[in-house]
C-alpha cells in the first residue's frame, strides 16, 4: 500500500479542498529515479522525502497531522485519541494497492462514547485497475467502479478493512513532545517489534553520545547504563537527567528511521529541527535516498526550518509551503514558485521568495519598544 494523495475538508483550520499530492508532477530524469524517486508500480513514483516548510503559525504540523490522521485509518482503521475535532471532517485518500488504485471517502463525527474516537459516515470505495499508460490519469474520476456489499463493522472502525485485511504500521508520526521518561520504554519496545538488532542501537547511540557504550531494560522504567567510566542502574526518571534532551529524542528518532527503513513504513517528523543538528537530518535524508538502503519505498515526511536541508532534496514537487491568514493554504513549491533548478532553494528560501521570511517591521517593532 502507498498514499498517493490526500483530500479534506473542515480539518482543524484548513481551507477547502486541503490538499497533498505524493505523486511527482516535474519531469523525472534518470537521476531522480536513482535518488529521489521510488517506483511503486510500472511508471508510477513516489517521493523518497517530503518536506513541509513555512514561518511559525504557518500550518507546517497541521499538514503533517493530516497524513498522520490519514496513516492511521490505513493502519488501523480507527482514529483515536487525538488533540482535534473529528466533526464534520471530509476526507478522500487515494492510494495503491496490489495493482489498483482505491479511493476512499468518508465523513467523520466523534463518537458517543466517553473516549476520543472518531465514528465513520458515508463511506464509499472506488478501485480501478492501475496500467502504466494511465499514469497521468490515476486521479480522473473516469474507469473507477465502486465496492459495494462489503459487510458491516462497528461505526467506529473504517471500511479500508475490507481492502487492506489487516492492521499494520503504515506510518509513524514523531513530535517530540511526548514525556521524556516514557522515550526509552518506547524505545525497547521499536526494538522488539522491528526486530533490531542491539548492535544497531549501540552504533545509533554512539552517534549522540559517545561516553554511552551500552544501553539495556532491565523493565519498563530500569535500566542499565554502561559507560567508559562505570555501570549504572537507573529509572527512567534519572536516565533522562544522565542523557541530554536532544541525545535522548535523537536515540529514539534513530531507531524509528531503522524501524521505517527495514519494514518499509513512512515516518512523519514534525519540527525535525527541533530535535538535533542539521548533519544528522542530512544523514537521515541520504539514507531514504538511497536504494540499497530503502529497499522496501519507505518514505521521510517533515516540517522544518533548516532551510539549508532543502538543498539536499533534488526535486521542488515534494516540498510544500504552508501559509495562513484566516485558514491554512498549502503549495507546490514546484507548481507556484517557479524557481530555477539550478538555484540553491535555501538562498531563494533566505530572499523571501516564497514569502515565509519572519517579518523584519515586527522585529524592530519589538526593538523600539524594548528601548523605551
């Protein structure tokens, strides 16, 4: 299965028709299908990295949290437990799977039980079959025939369950702002359920603190801490005072892009930026670029404003502004700005030229008051 584009409308502040298409709309060289492009089906690409990229209060996590709300009707049918509104939400997910195209619609209202979950309306299925001469018409309403009769299900649980069968991860969405104690009970647990190797987390490990030369659980909330200097029993209350924030985070954030890379999964980060140095989102970028590493078309999803990361993505198609006024307004940087290739994006990024620079009036506004 692979998201190929979103639709929705009445999502927390968006404006109508919100869209996000994963599909490349450039023309695609050999180069970009070696690195910046995988193949899902005959012709038919994804992006390898997706970024989102605006000013503060631009919409950059509202986007993201859209794909994130979107993930998790494809893996688990069921949305639950998040911050926002469910009533009212239209939405239309269009993706690929075992050689058709599907798409799905459906109002969703929140439940009427005490917990936050999202109930199901007015769901309706479409498939056609997917040929690479119709590549440039997988969103045309045309050749789609719809899938009735397919069973009944509590109101609470999508019909996407008679297309993909079963609940796995599509999509993992990493904030960072979840309890730090909590960080390392995740962390074992990716561990156990992706199957990754101890040598894998030792080497992750070494990359944010190298006085770390080995990390285990002893429970949910011990563990064992060996350093150059000693071994250490701690809670996971003294661990996240022994280990900085950003060592912390990174270790777990690592382990997820393993996770995403060995079993094929999306990984949505919002505020990448937030969470260590430029280098290491640089790394993590190369990784999804490369094919002898991903191997199974996972792909990076982010907000940022490390401008200079843009730089290393070769394609403009798969980098979205967000802007807001009274709603949120999402654009291709490649279909609205037409800026030249051969331009570093991050010193068009730096020249305002997409209109997401911090206002310099507001700025010594601030300035003149503080001199008062």
């Amino acid at each position: 299965m692979k998201l190929l584009r979103v639709k929705a409308n009445n999502f927390k502040n968006c404006c109508d028709d919100f869209m996000i298409d994963m599909t490349p709309k450039a023309r695609k060289s050999s180069e970009d299908k070696e690195y910046e492009l995988q193949e899902i089906a005959p012709e038919l690409y994804a992006f390898n990295t997706g970024a989102f990229i605006g000013k503060n209060a631009s919409g950059k996590t509202t986007a993201i949290e859209l794909l994130d709300c979107v993930y998790s009707i494809l893996g688990d049918f069921r949305l639950e437990d998040k911050h926002y509104t469910y009533d009212g939400v239209k939405l239309e997910i269009t993706f690929f799977h075992e050689d058709f195209v599907y798409r799905y619609e459906t109002e969703l209202a929140r439940g009427r039980t005490m917990g936050n979950q999202a109930v199901f309306h007015n769901e309706r299925i479409f498939r056609k079959p997917y040929y690479k001469t119709y590549v440039d018409t997988i969103f045309a309403d045309e050749d789609y025939e719809e899938l009735t009769e397919l069973g009944d299900l509590p109101e609470d649980t999508s019909n996407i369950f008679f297309v993909l069968k079963k609940k796995e991860t599509r999509a993992v969405f990493f904030d960072g702002y979840s309890g730090e104690a909590d960080t390392y009970r995740l962390l074992f647990l990716a561990l156990k359920n992706y199957d990754i190797s101890r040598d894998v987390l030792t080497k992750i490990i070494r990359i944010f603190d190298e006085n770390i030369k080995e990390l285990t659980s002893l429970d949910d909330h011990n563990y064992c801490v060996v350093t150059r200097q000693e071994k250490q029993v701690m809670s996971d209350t003294q661990l996240i005072y022994f280990l900085s924030s950003g060592t912390t985070k990174g270790i777990l954030l690592y382990t997820l892009m393993v996770a995403s890379l060995k079993e094929g999964f999306d990984l949505l980060i919002d505020e990448i930026d937030n969470h260590f140095h430029k280098t290491l989102v640089e790394n993590m970028i190369s990784l999804y670029k490369d094919k002898s590493i991903n191997t199974r078309n996972a792909t990076l999803i982010f907000t940022t404003h490390y401008c200079e990361v843009l730089d290393h993505m070769g394609r403009q198609d798969n980098i979205w502004v967000c802007h807001a006024d009274n709603q949120i307004h999402l654009s291709n940087m490649f279909e609205v700005y037409h800026i030249r290739p051969a331009l570093l994006k991050s010193k068009q990024y730096y020249n305002n030229a997409f209109g997401t620079a911090v206002n310099y009036s507001d700025l010594m506004g601030l300035k003149k008051v503080l001199k008062k």
